[in-house]
C-alpha cells in the first residue's frame, strides 16, 4: 500500500499521482470506452471509404468515454461516498488519507472542465452528450438528488451513461446526425442489460449501505431478490436483442449471442444460490460474454441500416 503524503510546513498536503490514478479507478473506464467503440462499429465507419482516416477521432472519443467522462465520476462518486467507504472500504484512497483535505473534490472538479472542454474538439454531438454524461455522474452521487440513494434510479442513471449513451454519442459522432432508431434500440437495450450489472457491484457493500441509508438493490430486495432481478435484467436485455437480430435476418450474429447467454445464464444460476459470494464471478466471467455480444451485435447494424 502506498504510503500518505508527507506534509511540508505551511504547504497543504498533496496527493501522490498514484493516489489520483486509485482515484480515477482505470478498471471502471472499460464498459464506456468498449461502448464508444460499439457505437463507431455500429454506424459503419470502419466499413466505409474513409473511414479509417478517422481513427484518431475515434480514438479521442474513446479517451473521453474511459479516463475523462468516466474517471470523473468515480472521482465524484469516492468524494461524496467517503463516509461510507469509511465503513466498507477504509482502504480507499481518500478514507485512507492518501487523498488528503479537499483534493478529491478538487480533482472532480477539475475531470469535469477538462472533459467538456475537450468534448468541445468532437462537435456538437459529442459535447452535448459529454455534458449529459457528466450531469448524470454529479445527480448520481452528489446532493441534492443522490440518485445512488435509491438502487432503481442511480444504476439506471449509471446504465444509460456507462453503455447506451457512448454508444449512440459514438454512432451521432460518425453519422453526423441522430442515430438510425433501430440502433438506438439496440444501445437502450444494453444499457437496460447493464442496470443488472451494476446492482452486482452492490453486493459487496451491503453492511454500510444499511448503516447510511443507501437503498440499494441488495439492500431493498433483499440479497436474493437483487439476484434474481440482475439476471432478469442482464438476459431481458439480451433476449430483446437477439429478437431483432433474427427479425433482421443477422442469424449468425443471433445464435453468437444466445450461447453467450447461455454461458452467462449457468453462472447466474448459480449466483442466484450464493449472491454475496458468487457476484465477483459473474461480474468477472458474465460480464464479458455481455460486452462480446454487444460487438458481435454492433457488427450486425451497419447492413441493417443500410438495408
């Protein structure tokens, strides 16, 4: 563990740049990042003439989804959530003390100009949509609103952000209009997906969630109930998704994603008996069957669009 900062006389204490990386929590910018990259598949860039040229707009897109929009809400949601990490995770960064006085504030603060400012590179449609996003990260975390306070409208709000919003920033970003609307369908139904995903994260912080009034999933439920509703939700999703694959004649891409749910159902099955326990593995395991249907899917649109 990374020792706290030492102060100097008459300085304040400065956090240690790999105390703001803990922060920033890089493990968590893979699902928005994946997603932009979805959404650029699914419009058909790569397939068209040209449309390797912009590959550095994608990538830009892509680092603005992952380490700016996304490391900014964690940044949000560990400031704000300090009290009850100091019950079920002393060991984070600002708990912990390596993040001292108001420097996790300051950094989510700072992650928020920076990423508009950026987004403001990208065009109108990706600003909008950066600004969204990073109004549901502060509505998401931080009072008045807190909608993490109740799990059916925080994950919701974090679904939409992490998975469908990319997605169709994305796809507007290379279209250069609004996305086709089966397209839009496809990335709401993911993001409804990962709403169970999300409620998997709760699992682990039950005890001090009861303790600060965090009406999570688990803690509404009941740790069974949240279960059964993480698997409703992840094979809900993926099920309206493989529907219109096989109505849009895309049948090899329809039988990849029912055997991905296949595999995430047999690890579900099992989580259902042992919530608490088993939610590490399926996040693990189920998850990335999850996100490789999502781009088999996203290489189905193009020619359904086109179509």
């Amino acid at each position: 563990m990374t020792s706290a900062p030492v102060p100097v006389p008459g300085l304040p204490a400065v956090p240690a740049p790999s105390a703001v990386l803990e922060l920033l929590k890089p493990v968590t910018w893979f699902p928005p990042m994946w997603a932009y990259l979805c959404g650029t598949v699914s419009a058909g860039l790569f397939v068209t003439d040209g449309g390797m040229e912009r590959l550095p707009y994608v990538l830009g897109g892509v680092i603005l989804a992952g380490p700016m929009v996304c490391g900014t809400s964690q940044a949000v949601n560990d400031w704000f959530d300090r009290h009850v990490d100091a019950i079920n995770e002393p060991d984070r960064v600002i708990p912990s003390g390596r993040m001292p006085g108001r420097w996790g504030l300051w950094v989510a603060v700072a992650g928020t100009g920076l990423s508009a400012a950026f987004a403001v590179l990208f065009g109108l449609w990706v600003f909008v949509a950066t600004v969204i996003g990073l109004a549901a990260a502060w509505a998401y975390s931080a009072p008045p609103l807190r909608l993490k306070l109740n799990g059916w409208l925080g994950n919701g709000a974090v679904g939409f952000s992490y998975e469908t919003l990319p997605w169709l920033t994305a796809a507007a970003a290379a279209l250069g209009t609004l996305p086709d609307g089966r397209l839009m369908l496809v990335a709401l139904l993911y993001g409804f997906g990962a709403h169970g995903i999300l409620t998997l994260n709760d699992f682990k912080a039950i005890k001090g969630d009861l303790e600060m009034g965090v009406r999570t999933l688990p803690v509404r439920l009941g740790a069974r109930g949240a279960a059964f509703w993480t698997a409703f939700s992840m094979l809900g999703a993926q099920a309206g998704v493989v529907a219109l694959l096989l109505i849009w004649g895309k049948d090899w891409q329809a039988v990849s994603v029912t055997l991905l749910c296949v595999g995430q159902a047999v690890l579900l099955w099992r989580f259902i008996a042992d919530p608490v326990s088993r939610a590490f593995g399926v996040s693990a395991f189920g998850v990335l069957m999850y996100v490789t249907g999502m781009m088999i899917t996203a290489t189905a649109l193009p020619t359904v669009i086109a179509g």
